[in-house]
C-alpha cells in the first residue's frame, strides 16, 4: 500500500492462479477516503508471469511517476499517468523482496534478500531507470526466508531502513558503549545510502517479556534482542510518525527517536521464573501464553487441557528466559489422525532463533529427539496411556537432557541420544521459548512446570 502523499491510497496486489503464487497478476484499487472504500479492483499487469508479485516498495520518483517492486523479472514497473498504465524498468534485482527508492540525481538505490556479496547484504543501484543493476556488499546482514526489508526516503529527507540481523549488529547505546543486538533493527542515512551511522533496535528498552511474532513464534523484547521473523512493512504518516508492522506487530515511532542512541544497558537478561499449569480452567493460570498456529482448545474440568492440530503444528507457547532450567510435561489421550500430508504427532519444542531448536517429537509408534526425522529413540507397540517428559537445560555446560516416563511412572528414565550427550554450541538466550505443539493429531495436557535450577 502507498499514500500519495495527497488524497489517494493505493493499493497492489498478485493474483495467483492455481493457488499459488508462482504464477501472477497484479491488481490495483484506490481509497480517497483514508481505506474506508476502495475503487473496484483493476488488473494493471493482466497475464500471468512467474515472480511478477508486488512487494514492499512504492514511491513518487523525481519526475512525479509512481513506482512500484515486484519479485522477478522486471524488478521495477513505472507509471506516468497516476496508475492508468504502467511500464517495465526492463531489468531485474537479483534475490526477493527487494526495497529501492530514487536518489536526488535520479539513480535508483536499494537491498534486497536472497542474495550476498561479500557475505553481507547487497546495495543495488541502476543509473539506467532499471534496465541495469549494480551490486556491492552493504554493512548488513542478509535476510532469508520468511524475511523482508522496508526502505523509503522520509519527509525529512534521510533513508530509513529497517531489517533483521539475527546473528547481531552493533549499535552504540547512550553511555558510548559499543554492544551487540540482535533482531529487528533500524537504520538511518544522512548521505543518501553511503554510510548508516545511526542504529537502533527496535524495543521499548525494558525488562525482558515475550512477545508473539509471526506463525505463533515467541521472541523476548528486551534491551538485546528484538523481532526475529516477519515480512514488513513501512510508511511515514502525515504527522511524521513512522509505522512498521511485521506479520503479528506493529511498532510506531518518529524519526527522532531511530537516531537517537539507545538507553544504556539496565536490566540483566530476562531470567527463568517457576510456572505451574494445572489446566483447572476457564482459562490458563500463568500469564504469557501465545497461540502457535492454528488449534483447538478446550479445558476438560477434570484439569487436563486438550489441545487439537487438524494440519501443521498448532498450539500454545511461551518465553521461558535465560538461565539454567527444567520443564516437565504431563500428557494423555493421543490420537494420530492418518490423513495428515505430513506427519501425525505431538512435538515439544525448544526453540530460540537466535541459537536453536530442540524437541521432543511424539508419534504413534515410536518418541524421537530433536528433528523428528531421524531414527527413532524409543519405539511403541502401541499408543501409551500417559508420558511424562522431563527435560533439563544446563547453561553453564551448554547441554540438554531428555527423561521420560510410560503409562504413570515418573520421568526418570533418560533417552539414549541424552545419555551419550547433546550440547550446543551456542547456547539458549533468553529468547529461548517452549511450544506445546499437536500435527494432525491430538492431545491432552494435564501438568506442565518451568521450574528454573
């Protein structure tokens, strides 16, 4: 979507055929009332053409043409006539998603993902309105998959840039120490896109909490770390504010406050605190649950919570922080439902994008650890009336340990993969968080406990 900086709104869109996306139209509608009526849909780009799928950037170039991005080939489509009709740039940014706007001696200036040079991401110009494109390394991080970038030019005049850097960045905080952060992050450039000296994440610089971000993943905001997944968005609005939204976030804030160092460093990393479920009902005892996905949920009122995947994992989540720590589950009533495309399971997950997942996969004939692909750890000759898993994460040693229990005894008994050891290389942080996952199947849960050691 993009305002025109006058009385119209507009609005691009794919049409895919087939259901997916591969293959697609583009649509435009328009709203002069600020969205609360569109004009009738219009195909602009009728046929059907792989990677023609409208992304992030649209903009008012210098000449008053509008411009918009699309994935493929051509990158760039021009219109001179307020979107009547519309005109390839004729050439293409390599990768996905890529953000451009204009420079003031007419080159057009962007990122994009998929693609590096030099290992970082890559700064692409084209002094030809499109036809060409020239690469070189940025001083960012390359995004992936289920990630986008947003660049736009403010009203003030600098660049704005916002991104992940998952594997961290340097910002220099108010006290002028140098630290790194980690996740969603801003930009500014005062030079049109030469150096970006001005960083900050995007936080509210408090203690540490979890916070929901996209497909039911959990993060914790804190003074380190920040969103770690999303495909965004930015505009400014007229008052000057500069709105972000990720795929389950929105974040607002003002040009001011994304050059201004961050706080100094206040509170220590989010630590572990003890929760008890019981799942009595009406509703979950402990703050901080997210959903995960999409689920059924119902509580029994005998204190048992049944928790309903009908396709990929669905269920509820949450932060668990940073520190040495054990959790232990009580589950019943497993029902595998063999339709599924992929498989049929419970999965107890341990997952922390900053570092890395672990998981407890429960299936109808066997339990396995970690990817849930490999060979089974305990093998079934039929469904159990109960498990009880165990686990227990010892920071200081960088290890996991797995215990489990059948048909009412106690977890005490510790898979063989945990016996002979697993350790990380790098460790949990405090972003760590647990998801209590059905796959086409179902489940009741009637005990859970973080507990930190």
């Amino acid at each position: 979507m993009w305002y025109d900086g006058k009385d119209t709104i507009y609005h691009f869109t794919g049409m895919g055929f087939g259901g997916g996306y591969n293959s697609m139209a583009v649509v435009m509608r328009t709203s002069t009332d600020n969205g609360a009526t569109w004009s009738r849909g219009r195909m602009i780009l009728p046929r059907f053409v792989n990677g023609q799928m409208p992304v992030e950037a649209a903009f008012r170039m210098n000449d008053g043409a509008i411009a918009f991005t699309s994935d493929g080939s051509p990158t760039l489509w021009i219109s001179h006539d307020e979107g009547i009709s519309w005109n390839s740039c004729g050439g293409a940014i390599s990768g996905n998603h890529p953000g451009v706007t204009q420079l003031k001696d007419g080159t057009l200036f962007g990122l994009t993902r998929d693609t590096k040079v030099d290992e970082m991401m890559p700064i692409v110009t084209s002094k030809d309105m499109g036809k060409t494109w020239d690469y070189k390394a940025s001083e960012f991080p390359p995004l992936s998959g289920g990630e986008r970038l947003v660049l736009f030019k403010t009203k003030e005049g600098p660049l704005f840039f916002a991104s992940l850097a998952n594997r961290g960045i340097e910002i220099t905080d108010a006290s002028g120490v140098k630290r790194t952060v980690q996740g969603l992050f801003v930009a500014i450039s005062e030079d049109e896109g030469k150096t970006w000296p001005y960083r900050r994440l995007v936080t509210d610089d408090g203690p540490g909490k979890g916070v929901g971000s996209m497909n039911g993943y959990i993060f914790t905001m804190s003074e380190r770390i920040g969103e770690h997944l999303g495909y965004f968005a930015g505009c400014q609005a007229t008052n000057g504010v500069i709105h972000l939204i990720s795929s389950s976030q929105h974040y607002a804030f003002n040009l001011k406050w994304a050059m201004t160092p961050a706080p100094a460093i206040k509170y220590p990393p989010m630590p572990v605190k003890q929760i008890v479920e019981t799942f009595d009902g009406p509703k979950l005892a402990n703050d901080g649950w997210i959903n995960y996905k999409s689920y059924e949920g119902t509580f029994d009122g005998k204190g048992a919570y049944s928790i309903y995947g009908r396709g990929r994992q669905g269920g509820i989540c949450r932060a668990i922080g940073y520190g040495t720590f054990e959790t232990n589950f009580t589950l019943k009533n497993f029902r595998f439902h063999h339709k599924g495309r992929s498989y049929q399971g419970v999965g107890l997950i341990f997952e922390d994008r900053f570092a890395a997942k672990r998981a407890v996969y429960i299936r109808e004939g066997d339990i396995c650890l970690n990817d849930g692909e490999g060979q089974p750890e305990i093998k079934l000759d039929k469904i159990p009336d109960t498990v009880k898993i165990k686990t227990v994460w010892n920071l200081d040693k960088k290890q996991w340990r797995v215990f489990y229990g059948l048909n009412g005894e106690d977890a005490v008994t510790e898979f063989p993969q945990s016996v002979k050891g697993m350790f990380m290389e790098t460790p949990f942080t405090e972003s760590v968080g647990c998801e209590i996952l059905a796959q086409h199947a179902s489940f009741d849960i009637d005990y859970f406990e973080i507990k930190p050691l």
